[in-house]
C-alpha cells in the first residue's frame, strides 16, 4: 500500500520543501508569524499610491507605484507558473539591483519558488553550482555577459526550463541559437503568463507558510563552493 510522503517540520530542516515551526500567536503582544506576502500587502493597501521603485533609463525616470509594483510581480509570478516552476524549487537572479530584480524576488515567492540570488562577479562554475544546489528551474540574468556564463552551463542544468534576460537597450537583439536554448526577453517572460488564472495563483499564495524557505543566500564561496542560507518568509 502507498504510504504518503511527509513534509518535514521542526525547529529545523534541511528539506526545501520543509517547514520552520515558528513560535508565536498565543496572545495580542504576541502575534501570530506572517510571511513576506502577507507584509508586502499590508505595504500596498497603505501606501498603494506612493513610489516603490525608481530608474534612470535612456536618460529618463521611470516609477513605479506600489500597486503597480504589486501587480508586476504578480505578472512575474504567473509567468513563473507558466513556464513551469514548482513550488519550493529555485529561480536563480545574476544581475546588478534593479526593477526586473526585485520583481522576480518577489514574484518567485508568490508562486511559491525560492529566490537565489548569485553574485555578478562568480564564474560559470559557481553560478552552476548555486543552480544545481537551489534546483533552479528558472534563470533571470541581467545582460549578455552573465547570459553567456548560463549559455556555457545550460547542458549540466537539467532541471532549467527557461532563462530571461532583462538588460536589452544597448545590445543586439537574442539570436536563432538563443532562442534555441530557451532564452527570451523580459518582455516577452512577462507575457507568459497571460493565461494563468487568478486562483491558480491564489492557491500557490495560500499553500506558502511563514516557515517555508522564500530565499537561498549564498556565500561569496572564497574558500570553497558557496553556501546557501536559508531566510524562511517570516523573516524578511
């Protein structure tokens, strides 16, 4: 007879899709543990109107306010779901702080994934590794430098479905052999999941708990292959 898998839960776990048990909600002064979700529309329903994000590019500022902030990274998220990240696998981010950065932090979460940051200055070697270690199904790189690294690695990353680049203004357009090996704009990302319903996110949303891991921070790896820390949503 088939037995079902049990999810691992504790004080702690080494599992990705294992859960943090987190003290707290026994009393008004002691309340209940959230997830970064949960803060992030608190911020929207107060401050909705007021800027999140800002950018100077082509010489001109863009904004976004939090509402739209919130519902790109919905569009991330969807798209995320589309493409075919599951829950508790990785997205990994190689680029310098930007818009497009903060929108796939968040809209990794959303679906449920995890987020894994990967310094700009690592090789292909370690950006493999931080890869493979956070089961990243999804890469979004910043420009043609840090595609190319993924490009070099791609054939040892079996579980990657997709790799978005976001940087696009000043260099040539992805060619046939790009686009072969699953890249695309972030233009065209944020349009992937245009068919995804809003309850096929809502149930991702409502399956992540406060002591599910959001996010793997890795080591710089200098003295060896870098390490990845766990930040479980109740603590961003």
């Amino acid at each position: 007879m088939a037995t079902a898998s049990v999810v691992p839960s504790g004080k702690w776990t080494v599992k990705p899709e294992g859960e943090i048990q987190i003290q707290g909600g026994s009393s008004e002064d002691d309340p209940a543990p959230v997830t970064i979700l949960d803060t992030l529309n608190d911020i929207v329903s107060q401050h909705g109107a007021k800027p999140a994000l800002k950018v100077k590019r082509g010489g001109e500022w863009k904004t976004w306010k939090y509402t739209q902030y919130h519902a790109d990274v919905q569009r991330v998220a969807k798209s995320c779901i589309a493409i075919g990240l599951e829950p508790h696998h990785g997205v990994s981010i190689i680029g310098f702080n930007s818009p497009e950065w903060a929108m796939t932090f968040m809209g990794t979460i959303m679906a449920g994934g995890i987020a894994a940051g990967v310094y700009t200055t690592n090789n292909k070697e370690t950006c493999q590794h931080i890869a493979t270690n956070s089961r990243s199904q999804i890469i979004v790189c910043e420009n043609k430098t840090q595609l190319n690294k993924i490009l070099q690695i791609k054939d040892n990353l079996p579980l990657l479905k997709k790799i978005v680049k976001y940087l696009p203004e000043t260099e040539e357009p992805l060619d046939t052999e790009m686009r072969e090996k699953g890249v695309i704009t972030w233009e065209e990302f944020m349009e992937e999941g245009k068919d995804v319903k809003d309850d096929v996110l809502s149930d991702r949303v409502s399956a992540i708990k406060p002591g599910h891991c959001a996010t793997l921070v890795y080591t710089s790896g200098t003295t060896g292959p870098p390490k990845g820390s766990t930040q479980i949503n109740a603590y961003h």
